[in-house]
C-alpha cells in the first residue's frame, strides 16, 4: 500500500499476532475479519464446495458487479486481508484439520444458522472442546434467541426489520444500497471480538459473542429508537420535503447543479452571519423573519429565496464564500467526487492500493490514526484454496500429508 504518512509505515499493527479462523459467507460475517486483518490479525478463511457464494453474486439491480476472472467486488472487500483454503469439514479428516487450526486460534468466525453450525460441528459447545480460551463469534440476522433466531437474512433485511428504511422522512420505505446494514454490522462484530479478546486478557476467559444485523440495525437507530420510546416521534415526523427545513439546516442546489449541505445551531447564533456572507442582510429587518418562531412559519418563503442566491455561483464557490464567514457548510459530494476528495486523501480515508486482480485502484483506507501504530487493508480476497498448502505446513502437515489429503477431496 502506497501510504502517505509515510512514517507509519514501519510501526507495528495492533492485532499483530492474533488468529482468527473464519467458516462464513457474504459480507456482515466475514467483514468482521477483515476489519481485524486491517489491524493485523492472522486470517483464514475456510471454504468448501464452490466455496462462498458470494464470489459469484455479480447483480445488484442494474448494475453488473463482476471482474475480469468472474467474481465479484464484493467478495474482494469482505475478504481482503485473509488466507484462503479449501477444507472439507464434513469429513473426519477435515474436522481434525479444523480442531487443529481452532486448537491454535484466538478467534473463530461465522454467520452460519445455529442448526447448520450444530450439524458441521462448528457451534461453540463443540469448538470449546478443542480450545476452552477461543472467542467464539458469531452473525445471524435476527440474534440467537426468539422465533426468528434460525432464520437467514441479508442487508435489505436487516433495513426492513430495524426501521432504517424510514430514517429519509419518505412516506414509503426507501432501500439503501451498497452493504451499508452488512458493513454496520461487521464494524459491531469486531468491536465485539475486540472486547471480548480484552477480556481473555485480563481473565484469561474465552467466551461466545453473538451479533446480529438485526441488533446492529437497532444499535445504529439508537437516536431514532429513543426519540419514538420517549417523545413518540419518528423520522417520518421529519418532512424530507426541503422546504419544512430551516436554510440554516438544508441542502441548497448552485450554479453547476451540485450541492452543499449547511447545518448551524443555534440558529439565532447564526442568522446575522449567513445573511451577511449570502449578501441578503435585508432580511434581518423582516418582520417574518427576525426569529426562529417565524423563519419556521415562513420556511418554504425564506428557503425559495437562497435557492434563487445560491444559484448564482457554483458550489465550491460558496462553499468559500461561506466557510470565510465562519459557518457550518460542506459540500455533497457524490461516491465518484470521494476518491480525490483532497481532505480523505491527507487523512489517509482514500489511499492508494495495487492488486494482482484490480490492479492500481484508491480504496478507502483505515479510519483511525494510531500514534503508535499502522493500520490498512495487505491483500484482498484470495483464490478458492489459494493458501491451503502454506496454512497445512504451517499447522505441521507434512508434503506427503498434504498430497493425500487433497487425493481424499479433504483439501485442495
């Protein structure tokens, strides 16, 4: 990874060490551990069969996912930072591999229904038996106890059930693409095994964690959640209609058609300056608008008034404008402008990445700066059982081992 603060580069990774053992598929599981690699962890991950479905999910509405050997760019992001192998755990043999690869790991992962982790062996009953200290992690979509407990589920789901599909204000409910419930729960579940690790270090006690996209859901809605428990409102009290909004909480369209985002509290601190960098002083004397029980009768009034102002310039230039004056504003930036946005590049948010597979490409980097040590994504997802022989010799299979086993179909 080309880094540019360069003096991290020779700092240590925090998890540097640690091991993980993954058996999961898609992204709000497995993202968990590469989140955890991009600290350092040691990760493999077990596949079988045709190996985790999501290599070849290459669909999301209209647009084609694909890359150029057929996969997905999805599997790449939930398995960057990961050793891959091909292990055949319904066979005896495999399940020995396994219990010696869990014998020496930290953590194991999955996102497996219960009855499935029962029936492989791979539920925490059986796993601590080989390794009493290991965390053991696991995703569902609904959490492990009630009648959804055993259900599947996938991002849109996860939407439906905790209420974030009306967090816009719209009337109907209204899907958010792109992993970003898959990726909230990831982020939950390594803050998890995170914790959970802390523990065995202080305790020396091993434990299971339990995380679902459900409980991720009601965790990121937790503003919303409490603003329906305790003050029975909801987002969809909130008029996503611009024109119920104050201009000093608003999103306003300039010359070159793109926008910028003003937030200012509290307003009365505010009105002076954004009338005198906007050159509209003049409402300070109208009566509809000397104050905020008025500016919010006559909101629709006030805000058709900047939407003519701000017309009148291009967005970065009244994003100058303003920012001059002190005041609260930023610029909308759609996905494609982020990767050269000059703010995430000098905090190392977007860096740049060469890969065997997609080549030289900018990848959003780590969001958090240690001063001790380094962080960031090593590798993305490997091949089916591209690491297999390297992680057998490393667990003390022998050549000869190794060849016998792939002749039994128990790796490959």
């Amino acid at each position: 990874m080309i880094n540019t603060i360069h003096n991290t580069r020779h700092r240590p990774m925090p998890l540097e060490g640690i091991k993980i053992v993954e058996y999961g598929v898609f992204h709000a599981g497995p993202g968990a551990s590469s989140i955890l690699g991009e600290l350092g962890a040691d990760v493999v991950k077990i596949e079988s069969g045709l190996g985790d479905p999501e290599r070849y999910w290459t669909r999301l509405g209209r647009i084609d996912m694909s890359l150029p050997n057929g996969e997905n760019i999805f599997f790449q992001i939930s398995n960057r930072n990961k050793k891959g192998i091909y292990l055949d755990i319904e066979k005896e043999k495999g399940r020995k591999i396994l219990h010696r690869l869990v014998k020496e790991a930290d953590v194991f992962l999955t996102n497996l229904r219960e009855s499935t982790k029962t029936k492989l062996g791979i539920n925490y009953d059986s796993l601590r038996a080989v390794n009493p200290q290991i965390i053991h992690a696991n995703v569902s979509g609904y959490g492990p106890k009630g009648p959804m407990r055993d259900l599947g589920a996938f991002d849109p789901l996860g939407l439906a059930r905790s209420g974030l599909m009306y967090v816009t204000g719209a009337s109907e409910p209204v899907l958010l693409h792109g992993g970003v419930m898959d990726q909230a729960t990831a982020i939950t579940a390594s803050h998890a095994i995170l914790t959970a690790l802390l523990v065995r270090e202080r305790s020396g006690m091993g434990q299971e964690v339990h995380v679902s996209l459900y409980g991720a859901g009601l965790w990121l809605m937790y503003p919303n959640i409490m603003l329906s428990n305790v003050l029975s409102l909801s987002p969809m009290d909130i008029s996503p209609n611009r024109y119920d909004h104050s201009p000093l909480r608003n999103l306003f369209r300039c010359r070159d058609e793109k926008w910028f985002m003003t937030t200012h509290h509290p307003e009365e601190k505010y009105w002076p300056l954004f009338c005198k960098a906007t050159d509209q002083t003049a409402l300070l004397d109208d009566p509809r608008f000397k104050d905020n029980s008025g500016r919010k009768v006559h909101c629709a009034e006030l805000v058709a008034i900047f939407d003519k102002v701000f017309a009148t310039k291009t967005r970065d230039e009244w994003v100058e404008i303003l920012l001059k004056e002190k005041l609260m504003v930023c610029s909308v930036l759609n996905i494609n402008e982020i990767k050269d946005d000059p703010q995430a590049r000098v905090n190392d948010y977007v860096v740049d990445f060469k890969d065997r597979l997609l080549g030289d490409v900018k990848i959003p980097g780590y969001p958090v700066h240690f001063s001790a040590n380094r962080a960031g994504t090593r590798s993305f997802a490997p091949t089916l059982g591209e690491h297999t022989d390297l992680v057998m010799h490393q667990i003390g299979y022998t050549d000869q081992e190794i060849q016998e086993l792939k002749k039994e179909g128990v790796i490959k």
